[in-house]
C-alpha cells in the first residue's frame, strides 16, 4: 500500500482542474518521472506558489470538484511523483477519482462542513495528517493552530469495498488481472 | 419499475459486481489516442503483458498532435503505430487517413446503440448520441481494457434533459449545451449520465446531437446520452445495411436500449430554447455564460474553428455562410481545422474551404492540436481566442490566454468583426446566400 501519511497543503478553491494540475503541453511525456516538476503548474492562487509549495507535501486538501477536465492520468501521476498519494476534498471529477483508486491512490470524500472545519483549523499551519486505512480515519495535527496552541483532529471517511480493494491490491491492473 | 438506456447497457454487459454500487462491464469498443495510449503500452510491456484482447474492437488515432511537432510527440507516433502493426490492429488512423476520434471513429461507423466504450480522453461522452454508453477513463483503465476488455464503473444515475420549443435561427446546438452546462454548473451531473430528450433534440441531425453530448462531461457527467432513432439508423445504414433487411429492421433492434416510459430519473430539466440567443463563455470555466450581445465588443487575437465539438460538415457550412465573400478582420488569425479527412474533403467539393482561404483563414490538417494548446495555434501570455472548442480552462490553448467557447456561426461573425458579435441575420446586410 503506498503512503497516506505527511505534510498536508490546503488549497482553498473548487474545481481545479486537470489542466491546472498538469498542463497539456506536458502530456507529450512518456515517463511518470518527466511529470514531477510541473504539478500544478497553472494553478493561480493567492499565497499559492507552484513548486516551492507542494514539496515535502504528502496529502492535499481541497474543496469541491478537483480534478475536473481532462481524463489525463498525467494529473494522479503529477501528484504521485511528487510523494502525494491522498486528496481530501468535497468531491472530485469522476474520471479523476477513479483514476487515483487506479493506482492504488486516495481520494477521500467529505462534507462540505467538515472540510470547512479542517480549513479553518490547520489551513496555513504546519499540518501533518496521519491516515488509518483499515479503520478509515484521518488524524490532522498541528504545533501552532489559529489560537497559538496544538489542534489535533480526526475525521473518518467512507470508502466502497472496490476502491478498498484496489488500494489493497496497490491499482486496478494488479486486481483485473487476477480476476478477468 | 422500469428501466433507462444506461440501465439496460449495463444489466447486458454486467460481468462483475465488486460491491453494491460498482459494476465491471465488458466492452464493445476500446478507443486510443496518442496522447494517453502509449504510456499503457509501455506499461503493458514492462509487465510482461503486451498483449490486447480483440485486435478487432480496439480502434486508434494519432490525432492531437499530428504531423508530430517534435521529437517526444514523434516518439508517441512510433509507440502507437509499432503497437498496431505488432497486434494487427487494421483500423488504425494515421497521417493522410486520421482526424480528431470523437469525430472520425463516427464516421466510420464504430459506434452503434447498445455499446459500451471507453477511451481515454474524457469528450468519449460525444458517443452517447448514438445510444451507447461512451465514457472516457484514465490510462489505467483504458490499459485494463486493452488487455481485457473490461472497465468499472460506479453505476451512474441518471438525469433527463429534455429541451423543448423552437430554436431561434441563428440559435445552434452549441448554443443549447453552453446554455444547459450554465443551468447545472460544472459538476452538476457528476457521477450521472444526462439523456439528451425533446423535440429539438429530435430533430437534430447526428452532427449536431454529437456537439451536445461532447460538452456532457463539461458539467461533469459521464456521458451525454441520445435515444436511438430513425436519424441514428440512416447516419449508421451504411456500415449496418448488411446486417439487417432494412432501415425498420435495424431501428427495430435498437429501440430496445430506449429508456422505458417508466424509468427512474434523478433529475429532470426543462430547457425552452424558443428564447435562446447565441452564447459565449466568459472566463476559466465552462458554465460561466454569457449572451454574445452581453460580450459584444470584446476583441480577439485568434478564431478557431474545428475540434470534436464542432469540427464535422454541418460546422463548417455553418460558418461558410457567414464568411462567403467577407474578409476577416486583419488583426484576427483565422484558423480551420476540418475534424477528419471525409469533412475536408466533402468541404472541398462544397467550395467551403475555398470561401474560408477567401476570407483570410488558414486550412490545417485534421487534429485535435489548437484546442489544448498543444500545436496549430497556441496562444500567446494576454492573448483571446473566439474558439468552436469545448474548453476554456485557464492555459487551455496556451499559457496566460483566455478562451471563449462558442458556436462556428458566431466564431465566424467574430472573426470578421476582430470582437465577440452576433453573425447576421438572414437577409441582413452582410449575411449571404442559402447556398449550403
């Protein structure tokens, strides 16, 4: 299973979309790796800044419709490249969502109010988030919350069986071939 | 309780049901492109699995970047055509016989009702006008489907659309989906599939029923659905006359997929167009419209009109007859990209594409390029584009240029203005001929 705990970047914005994650001019790449310095590239958001941001980042946190657009697989890849395996937001983009689970990645859907909750907890904090898979909860930590002290806070989330099992299996290529 | 067409593709085709609302669906048809095909292939052979699951239901294009720009685009060519020949894919399209898929693999009669279709390219949406269940995916999944001819799909619901009235003149299909995409919003169908219904969508010929459902998965839905009838039959009657006795046989067959009377729905949304003007979208997202009249004046660096929205024959007689004999604005690029080699043809012997050189245009190859910022026309930081595409994202057709997504009729009218602006009226000065 890949790695679903670390540093969490809170973008605060819906529908970024694939091509703000990963442009089109790079989809003429034939390797994952070429993807990596290029993530989110096109995304323009105040206090945002490509590159420097999302490193050292292993979980993003969004708001509604991430991943809208294009059905590139460069958009999960982009992220995986740059060790970030799991994107918590409202909801995502079908093609985009099943994508992640595809290889083995995490999208992981919460209410609007609890995603408000953790925005204004730990968005702009130094935030490390510690995902149990097995129970389905995420523990969000941070040293220096809004009011000065440590905030500590965990949410569960619901996954279907499937994308439980390709998570297991680490992608859909490993649990089609064994089954079909 | 009965059943809709996207519930009856699926019971057919059901070979698997991972948990409650997952289904694993066999499919008819595998689509590939260039651009997210290769790194499956790849991938396949790093596995040990170089191998596809019916040479005969797997079709592929290099269409978005073609002829290839550059050496890593050259190298996406090579990949798919040694892949082809290796696996003896006949129905391969490369230079001189290839176009954008979501207008070629129609024309060539690849899509029938009753289907199940992926690719991966998220506008596969376009083939639900015929009755199928077309849905882009990801690499992985079309990887999946390559070597096993299977895809999962969550078991979407389904909204009805069903558009009533008169269409205005000057009023086109490109109009009643920007129009339906700012009603729901860009994911107000996501996880759902939308059946395009009503009487304008009757009578709407398979080119224009295509413009609708490509831009389905702009307001987020899986596909764009379209009911079979006697429109689909006669478009499909050459690629199908041998396999029924006659047109009636062959509609027969089809209206089994139809949606039953009473099916469930999610949502339904009436939309009369009788009203309806000619609209342009306005910033990054697709769902944000205006009225040309509202945008009017807003000057533009670039016309583009082709691509799988609006790139086939009916696209470009449309704009043909706002452009014959008027000249574009000279600060305006004009550029044409007929979608597949049968539209440029027939564009040819129906001195289309004579009357767009005329005006100012450049004619390119077939290819999906411009419309993604990919090749055939980037634009530049700070540039506009008036463009017959489906996208406006932010970078979409190139880094720091904006996008406004409208019909062929209004990019044509804008193009010779050199500003967002209505195309004349019949009879209007300036507006020509009845010729096509």
């Amino acid at each position: 299973m890949k790695n679903f705990n670390g540093r969490v970047l809170f973008l605060d914005r819906s529908d970024i979309n694939t091509d703000e994650i990963i442009p089109a001019k790079y989809l003429t790449e034939i390797s994952k790796e070429a993807l990596a310095p290029h993530l989110l590239e096109d995304l323009e958001l105040e206090g945002f800044t490509p590159g420097k941001d999302t490193e050292g980042i292993s979980i993003i946190v969004t708001r509604e419709n991430f991943g809208s657009g294009s059905s590139r697989e460069h958009a999960p890849w982009a992220l995986e490249m740059n060790g970030i395996n799991m994107v918590v937001a409202v909801n995502f983009a079908r093609i985009f969502r099943q994508n992640m689970f595809n290889g083995g990645m995490l999208a992981v859907e919460l209410d609007p109010e609890t995603i408000e909750e953790l925005f204004q907890a730990f968005a702009g904090t130094e935030c490390t988030g510690k995902t149990d898979f097995e129970k389905g909860t995420i523990t969000f930590h941070t040293e220096n919350g809004p009011a000065g002290s440590a905030v500590e806070r965990t949410v569960s989330f619901d996954l279907y069986d499937f994308q439980r099992e390709l998570i297991r299996a680490g992608g859909w290529v490993e649990y089609a071939d064994s089954r079909y | 309780m009965g059943k809709t067409l996207t519930e009856k593709i699926f019971e057919t085709h059901e070979i698997d049901k991972p948990d409650e609302k997952t289904r694993v669906l066999t499919l008819d048809a595998v689509f590939c492109h260039e651009i997210t095909t290769p790194i499956a292939i790849n991938d396949l052979i790093s596995r040990g699995k170089d191998r596809v699951f019916d040479p005969e239901k797997i079709k592929a294009v290099i269409d978005h970047v073609t002829p290839a720009k550059d050496t890593k685009t050259a190298a996406q060519g090579k990949i798919m055509r040694e892949w082809a020949r290796r696996h003896n894919i006949r129905d391969f399209f490369d230079i001189g016989r290839n176009g954008v898929c979501h207008a070629l693999f129609p024309e060539q009669g690849f899509v029938r009702p009753g289907y199940t279709i992926i690719m991966g390219d998220s506008h596969t949406c376009t083939h639900g006008a015929f009755g199928a269940f077309a849905a882009g995916v990801g690499t992985t999944d079309l990887e999946v489907g390559i070597l096993k001819g299977v895809c999962a799909f969550r078991m979407p619901e389904t909204m009805k659309i069903e558009v009533t009235g008169t269409l205005p003149e000057g009023v086109y299909a490109k109009d009643v989906i920007l129009k339906i995409i700012g009603e729901l919003g860009v994911n107000g169908a996501t996880n759902k599939v939308i059946e395009f219904t009503g009487p304008i969508v009757d009578a709407m010929s398979m080119e224009a029923r295509m413009t609708l459902s490509n831009m389905a998965v702009e307001a987020g839905a899986t596909s764009g659905i379209i009911m079979p009838d006697e429109t689909t039959v006669d478009y499909l009657w050459p690629y199908i006359k041998d396999d029924f006795e006659n047109k009636e046989t062959a509609l027969a067959e089809y209206r089994r997929w139809i949606s039953d009377e009473d099916a469930a729905y999610a949502d339904e949304l009436h939309i009369d167009v009788s009203s309806l003007e000619p609209l342009v979208t306005v910033g990054y997202k697709p769902d944000n419209i205006k009225t040309v009249r509202e945008a009017e004046g807003t000057v533009v660096d670039q016309v583009y009109i082709g691509s799988c929205t609006n790139g086939r024959i009916e696209d470009l007689r449309e704009a043909a007859r706002v452009l014959a004999g008027r000249k574009i604005a000279d600060s305006v690029r004009g550029i044409l990209s007929p979608a597949t080699p049968s539209v440029y043809s027939k564009a040819l012997e129906e001195g289309i594409i004579k009357i767009f050189m005329d005006s100012g245009f450049v004619v390119t190859n077939p290819t999906c390029g411009a419309c993604l910022g990919m090749s055939n026309g980037v634009l530049a930081p700070g540039e506009v584009a008036a463009s017959t595409t489906n996208r406006n994202f932010n970078g979409r057709m190139g880094k720091g240029g904006m996008v406004h997504l409208m019909s062929p009729a209004t990019a044509a009218a804008t193009a010779v203005a050199g500003h967002i602006t209505n195309a004349p009226a019949a009879g209007e000065q300036g507006a020509t001929n009845e010729k096509f």
